[in-house]
C-alpha cells in the first residue's frame, strides 16, 4: 500500500446505540484527501454477537474494489459485541485497523460479570490481542490492533488519516452519521 497516495482510500466504521436493543453502524468511505465517496450503514444486537457479521454486512452493500484499508472505532461495541478484525481481514483481504482513545487494564473483569459463563466472548475478546500506543503529530496517544500489515505501517496510516484531535475522519464522520442515523430511527 502507497501511504503517501492522496487517492488512498479508508472504510471508517463507528457505532451509536441507545438503549439496550441495537446499535446502529455507520460506514464511510474517505479518501485520504478528505473526499468521501460512499456510506452504508446495518444494526447489531446490543448485548449480542453479531458484531462482526454487522461489519461485514456493510462492506457487502458498498460493493466497492477501491477500499484500500478498513478502520474500527473499537473491536468491543454496543455492550461487549466483539468485533473479529481478524474474520474481516480474511473475509475482505484487506487490512484492518482497531483504534481506541484511551488506555485500559482491559475488559475481562467487566465481560465475566455481565456475562458470567459466556467463554465464547470472553475468548473471543482474548483473540484480540494487545493494543500498541501510537502517538500523532500532536502528541496524543491513541491505542491500535491492525491485522493484515504490521503495527508501524498502520501508525503512519492512522496519522495520514488523523487531521485535527486524535480520531482518523473517516471514523469521526462514521461515528457523527451513525449518531444520527440511529437518533432519527428512533
């Protein structure tokens, strides 16, 4: 992948969820000059396991050949759906980028007890791996999970997306459309 390519082009996903029935995904296509050219959206249960399904889902209906890599607002959303970037990756053979904002002990305590018993997810949060700080231009610190290329290709990445605060725009205009998709489906 050509980094410096103003034409690169980014699927940003983020979420927005009330309540405790769904939660409802926002996918925006941004070229690295700031253009976008596409969006899609689909819901996950909040509480479920369908996460990854739901990603998937909006990669299927954009359709698109041009996407180059594929950013995550977080691999746990909507009450612990966890998100498999690895499945994605395999699934779309493009690379995947989880970004968080903020650092964590982790989530295993807070799985067990609201899923006490549930192996599946707490495995399935496992598998995500450690998260590698990345510090921006600006000296703010955001957290990273890349599959399909390797830590340091997906920090310049972050930061070729990352114009103004510490979240890449595609992710913040996914996660400002997904606010208002779900509020106006309410």
């Amino acid at each position: 992948m050509h980094i410096p390519k103003k034409g690169l082009r980014a699927l940003g996903i983020a979420e927005s969820y009330s309540g405790r029935e769904h939660s409802t995904l926002a996918g925006i296509v941004m070229r690295k000059d700031l253009i976008i050219d596409g969006c899609a959206f689909s819901r996950v249960a909040v509480g479920g396991m369908d996460a990854t399904e739901g990603v998937l889902a909006i990669v299927q209906t954009l359709d698109r050949r041009d996407i180059n890599v594929i950013f995550l607002s977080g691999c746990v959303i909507a009450f612990f759906n966890i998100i498999d970037p690895r499945q994605i990756h395999e699934c779309t053979g493009l690379p995947v980028i989880c970004v968080t904002y903020e650092e964590s002990a982790g989530l295993d305590g807070d799985i067990c007890h609201h899923f006490p018993g549930d192996t599946a997810r707490l495995d399935a949060y496992r598998r995500l791996g450690d998260r590698v700080p990345h510090i921006l231009p600006d000296r703010q610190t955001v957290y990273l999970r890349s599959w399909g290329f390797d830590p340091a290709d997906a920090g310049r990445l972050c930061t070729a997306f990352t114009h103004e605060g510490k979240i890449p725009e595609p992710l913040r205009v996914a996660r400002l459309s997904a606010r208002a998709a779900h509020d106006f489906a309410r």
